[in-house]
C-alpha cells in the first residue's frame, strides 16, 4: 500500500504497532494530539489531529489506502469526556474514510462493547452488545457505525474487540491477555485479508483460560502464538480466592463491570503498562 494512517499514535498500543505498520506502506501517517511522538521512523510522518474535528480528519487522511483507528479516551469517563474523542471521532474517521475512498477502517473495539456478559457464557462474535460503561456504550455505537457504513457505502471495517494488552498482573489477565506480539499479528492479519466486508475479531492471544470464541473470525487467519498460562500459578496465589458473587469476577469487563458510570476502571486492573 502506499499510505496507512494510524490514529491514537502517541498511545500505549500505536506505539507498538508504528514499526509494523510503517513496514506494509511506501508511508506510515500517525496522528495524535501531542506535539510530537518522539523519534520517526523512516517512512513515517506525525500528523497533529483532533479527532473530533472533521477538518482536521478530513486533512490526515487523504490518499489513505487504509485507516487504523487507535485513537480514543482509553478509559471510562464522564460522557462528556468520551463524546467527542470516541463517539464523534468515529463518526469523522468513518466519514473521512466514505469520502477519500479509504477501502477499509481497522478499529480498536474492547471487550467492553459485551462486558457485562458473564464469562461463563464464553460468547462468540456474535454476542449481542452488552457494555458496562460509557466507554463501552462508545466502542458500540462505532461497531454499529462501522457496519451501517459498510452496509450502506462499501467501506469494509475490522472490529478488534480488544481485551487486555498490558502485562499479566492479575487473575482476569490470565484469560484476556493480548500480548504485543500477538497484537501485531492481528493488526496485520486485518490490513492483509483480502476481503473482510464487516468483520469482528476479539483481541486476545492462545490463552487456555481464553473466556471468548473466536471461530467465526476464522477467515481473518489470527494465529496468536502467546498463552498467559504461564503466570497463571503466581498470580492465582498472590490473589487468593476470588468471590464468584462479584461481578468484576464473573463478567467480561472485569471491575468496568462494577465502577459507577463516568468513574476510571483502569484503576482497579493493577496494571503494569511499561
């Protein structure tokens, strides 16, 4: 391809996925709303945007052949907070993308588009939307924006339902971990497919305590490779018994699952994100 164009570039998971991406175009876009993203790499340029503008969109991605959509509020917050980044923003991208003839939109959907399912459910892709915080609410108006723009205008769409990509630091990890590596894979196994039309993939490695399917994805040809199962020893006994009767126990979004909507569920995952 000879231009991609990567939102939310400055983030924790742009950051891993810059040097990939910049090695299937002649030119890497990213885009964020720092200053600047540190060193470029040599085929990459840095793009200051706003999601919520269209202007701004509209600008960034013009002559894209494909658009990875990283960028966001990473975490439950007020709507106020989320309405224009996450729910605005998607509209912008979608539009921008419906406008410059951007074949297809590669988006970082979460697990919180379904999180208040109970993981004894082990729900497929086709899971109905269940979210458990505005921020949920956000990634499933752009999974449904996504499907009324490849409905209705052409433009095929990739939903990574991601579920955690940091470090195995607690009990939910040692199911929902996504690891860098695997998170690569995926990116590139949804810019590489042929043909994808709407798909929905959920983002998580080999993991044998995986609480989600992902066979109906199969045509997207996601192998991950990593399993958390290695750390599931330590962290289990770190953590001890774990009461079933609490939702952050029992269902996908973990404790998004039990904050008061607008309050930070990121704060109570434990994470180590360096």
């Amino acid at each position: 391809m000879k231009r991609i164009v990567l939102t939310g570039a400055g983030g924790r998971l742009g950051g891993y996925l810059r040097s990939s991406l910049a090695g299937l175009a002649e030119t890497l876009v990213s885009t964020d709303l720092h200053d600047d993203i540190g060193t470029l790499l040599p085929n990459e340029v840095y793009v200051r945007a706003d999601l919520a503008s269209l202007d701004d969109i509209l600008a960034v991605t013009k002559d894209a052949d494909m658009i990875v959509h990283f960028g966001a509020v990473a975490d439950e917050a007020p709507f106020d907070e989320i309405l224009g980044p996450n729910i605005v923003g998607a509209y912008n991208v979608w539009e921008a993308a419906f406008r410059h003839g951007v074949r297809r939109v590669v988006y970082a959907s979460s697990i919180h588009v379904v999180g208040m399912h109970d993981k004894g459910e082990f729900i497929g892709i086709d899971a109905p939307h269940r979210p458990d915080t505005f921020y949920g609410l956000a990634k499933c108006f752009a999974e449904d924006l996504a499907r009324l723009y490849w409905d209705k205008r052409g433009v095929e769409a990739v939903c990574l339902r991601i579920l955690s990509c940091a470090q195995v630091t607690n009990p939910r990890a040692v199911g929902s971990w996504l690891s860098e590596g695997d998170l690569v894979h995926l990116v590139e196994r949804a810019i590489s497919t042929p043909v994808t039309g709407f798909s929905v993939i959920y983002g998580v490695s080999n993991n044998d305590r995986a609480p989600v399917d992902n066979s109906g994805a199969s045509h997207l040809g996601y192998k991950p490779k990593d399993n958390a199962e290695q750390f599931a020893k330590a962290i289990y006994a770190e953590a001890g018994p774990l009461d079933p009767r609490d939702k952050a126990n029992s269902c996908h979004g973990g404790p998004f699952a039990t904050v008061p909507l607008g309050e930070s569920g990121v704060a109570f995952l434990n994470l180590n994100e360096e």
